[in-house]
C-alpha cells in the first residue's frame, strides 16, 4: 500500500536542516517536493493546491516544538495535514434501527459483492446478525457468489428469481424482521460504466427501502477515475460513505486523498485483501502514518510529546490532590484515550467506564460524543463542582444535550469514581495512569 508516494515524501522531507524556526525558504522546497509527490500519486489537482497552501501557512515561520527536531516537527505537521485531507475522524455508522438497512453500490468489478460479504463477517464479529440481500439480478453468477459467501460465513442470504430488484429488498425487510435480523446488506445491480438506466433503478430501490446507509464501492486501482464515479453517485443518488477496495493493489493513494476534499464524504472501509476477512474500518490518522510510511519517526514524535504532557500531568495530578479536577479536565483525558489506536487496555484502568462494555473504538466513539455532549451542556460552575447538579438541573443538562437523566447520572458516577479511585492511589501510580491516559 502507497509504496511509491511513500518514498517520494521521504525524499522530500529529507532535506530539513535543524534550526529553531522553520524559514521559507526551507518550507518552500519540502512543499515543492511534497506537491510532486502528490501529484505523481495522482491526487486531485485541487486538492494539492489546498494541500501546499495549508501547510504553507501552518509551516513557515514555524517554531520547532520542544523536544523535536526540525524534522520531526515537519513531519508531525504533514502528517496532521495528510489526516485532515482524509476525513479527521473516523466514522462508520451508528445502528440505530431495527433493521438497520445498508445498500452497496458501484460499477461492476469494483468488489461490491465481495464486500457485502466482508461487512456482514465483520459486523457478526461485533455481535450483529447480518442478512445478506442479493438484488444484483443481471449478474447471475453474483447471486451465487452471495449464496456461497453466506454460506461460508454462516450468514443467510435473501434472493428471489423473476421479481425485481426492489421488490426483492422490500421483501427481504420482512425477512429480515421475522427472523430476527438486525442489519440487511443489500447487494445492488453494476454496470461496466456508469449508464442512466442504473442510476434510476438505484433511486427507484433508495426510494422503496430508504436504507440508513448507502456505501458506494470503488476499485481504488483506477485512481481519478474512482473521484469521478463518486461525484456522479453522489450527484444522482446521494451516498452516505466510501468503501475503497483493493487497497492492497494500489502503491499510489492518490483517490484516497481526493475523496473528501471532492466528494464530501467519508470514507467508511477499506478492503485489504481478497479474503473474507480483509476488510478494515477506515483509520485517516493510521492511514497518513501509512502514507508517510514513518511509524518509527512519528512513535518518536508522540514519546517527545509525552515528555512534555508529564508537565500537564503533574499539573492534573495537583488538581486532583487539591479537589480541583473538573469535569472539562476529565473530557480532555477521554478525549485523549480516543486518539489512542487501542484503548481497550486503558479503558479497564478507569472505573465505571469498563462497566459500559466498551468492547470496541465504536462504541467508546458513540459513548464519548455522548459524554462530550452532557459536559458541554452544562455550565462553568457546574463543571468545576459538579456537587451542585441537582435534579432540576440533571434535567436542563439532558435536555439540553439530547440525552436523558439516567445518562446525566451515570455521567457523574463515572466522574467520581474516578476521581475516588485517583486520589486513593500513590502518588507515582496515579501518574502512571495519567501518562497513559494520553497515550
Ligand atoms: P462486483 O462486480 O463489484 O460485485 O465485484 P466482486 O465482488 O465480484 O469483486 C471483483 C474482484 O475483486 C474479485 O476477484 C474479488 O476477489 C476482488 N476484490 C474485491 N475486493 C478486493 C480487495 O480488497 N483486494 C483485492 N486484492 N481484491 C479484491
């Protein structure tokens, strides 16, 4: 994966000198370089142009952050940069009925099938009972295709002869909800290209099932191309995310980088792998380290950082001591967690947080914009001493942040646990807890 564009920003960022501030003259050059590299990897000329002139302003004149090299200091900045272009956050989708209705489409060849197969494996390992839907009626061999996957993977599949398409997918709602079924993946017709007749018979199925998501599947080896086929789906049908396949094939990345920034919209999977099991949840953090294809350099990067958190620690540590720990100081350590590639070791740490059996990064997304949520509505006061929230004030803090007060409740028990438990603690393990907290 990105082989080429990897070892073209290598040789870009190579040339740094080490100086306490980052001069144009410096920044202009790495830029340059940068822009070929992106160029090359065939990213969206418009999105280079946005690419060089954000890190223009964020590079020069830069002060080079204590405890990192010149260096690493670009290096950390391009890569914040390559994050943004991805998308910033990662983003599946929140299940939130029943059943949660997801269509796949795209040309033909993309993988389409092949990944309504992989998303149903990977949702049944998080626990949800997928229902595989073959509406892909002008391929015959894709309804078979299904079948054998389904069976493989133990997942049923939904297909009917001589009806059509959309009928079918209604069909398989009722399916769906008989037995017991908490996801439909609908497996759409493709075309060799993009043609009329497509598009309106996917409007015709979006119109009758009105899934809760709909993921377009693109072949990430045909580079531009695959922006284009987005737009065009986008404009026609409007979809709800990306799933880029055959990530494993394509050295290059430039559609990746593209896709945002001229589409709107996230890309949700990636597929890594001609196996059942190679399909990932999109990272645009992991992802950009891939890109720079410098884990080393950006692990040292985040320990350098961390030497400097041991100051804010200490600092979070005399709160604590001092009863002064608030509820925003709490958020900032949640949020911290979130930024983590694996959280499930930390999340045992804290009290009360393991007990809402935050099994995966999903959850603990959907758990934390909740969290973020309740404290945001509450006022200053409130949130330095969270002692005078009384009922009729749990009550404006719910309203006001679209939960309820059963929510707002477990909210403040979490909190004071963990203050309980930090203030119980000795001194050099409660900082051992917050040092990894931001991790
Ligand atoms: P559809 O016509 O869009 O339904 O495409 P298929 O699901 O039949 O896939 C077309 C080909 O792409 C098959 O040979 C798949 O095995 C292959 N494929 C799908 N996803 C990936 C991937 O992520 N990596 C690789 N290497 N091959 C893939």
């Amino acid at each position: 994966m990105f082989e080429d564009l990897e070892a073209k920003l290598a040789n870009a960022l190579k040339k740094i000198k080490g100086q306490a501030l980052i001069t144009e003259q410096d920044a202009l050059e790495v830029l340059k370089n940068i822009k070929f590299a992106l160029l090359e990897a065939d990213v969206n000329y418009k999105v280079v142009k946005e690419i060089e002139q954000e890190l223009k302003e964020k590079l020069v004149g830069k002060q080079i952050e204590k405890n990192l090299t010149p260096f690493q200091t670009i290096v950390d900045t391009v890569h914040k940069e390559l994050t943004q272009v991805l998308g910033a956050e990662s983003s599946t989708f929140v299940i939130n009925s029943k059943p949660f209705i997801v269509m796949l489409v795209g040309i033909q060849g993309s993988g389409k099938t092949t990944t309504c197969a992989k998303l149903a494996r990977l949702l049944k390992s998080k626990g949800r009972q997928a229902l595989l839907v073959a509406c892909d009626i002008y391929r015959p061999a894709a309804v078979k295709q299904l079948q054998t996957l389904g069976k493989q993977l133990d997942i049923p599949v939904f297909s009917k002869e001589n009806t059509k398409p959309q009928d079918i997918a209604l069909e398989s709602l009722e399916y769906a909800k008989s037995n017991g079924r908490d996801i439909v993946i609908i497996d759409t017709a493709g075309r060799l290209q993009i043609d009329e007749q497509l598009m309106q018979e996917l409007v015709v199925m979006k119109n009758t099932v009105q899934p809760n998501e709909i993921l377009l599947v693109v072949d990430s080896m045909i580079g531009q191309e695959a922006v284009n086929i987005a737009k065009k789906f986008n404009d026609d049908i409007g979809i709800s995310g990306l799933i880029f396949t055959k990530m494993d094939a394509d050295a290059r990345g430039g559609a990746l980088l593209s896709i945002k920034r001229i589409v709107g919209k996230p890309i949700k999977f990636i597929g890594v792998g001609e196996k059942i099991s190679d399909l990932e949840q999109f990272y645009p953090d992991r992802i950009a380290s891939r890109i720079l294809g410098m884990g080393d350099i950006l692990t040292l990067i985040e320990q350098a950082k961390n030497q400097t958190d041991e100051q804010e620690q200490k600092q979070l540590q005399k709160k604590l001591k001092k009863n002064q720990f608030t509820l925003d100081d709490f958020l900032g350590q949640l949020k911290k967690i979130q930024k983590m590639g694996s959280i499930a070791s930390i999340i045992k740490m804290i009290p009360g947080l393991n007990k809402v059996k935050l099994t995966n990064t999903d959850d603990f997304e959907v758990e934390l914009k909740k969290i973020t949520a309740i404290i945001q509505s509450m006022t200053k006061k409130e949130k330095e001493n969270y002692k005078i929230i009384d009922a009729n004030r749990k009550r404006r803090i719910a309203k006001g942040s679209g939960t309820d007060v059963q929510s707002v409740n477990k909210l403040l028990k979490q909190f004071e646990e963990m203050n309980k438990m930090m203030k119980g603690l000795d001194k050099n393990k409660a900082l051992h807890i917050m040092k990894n907290l931001g991790r």
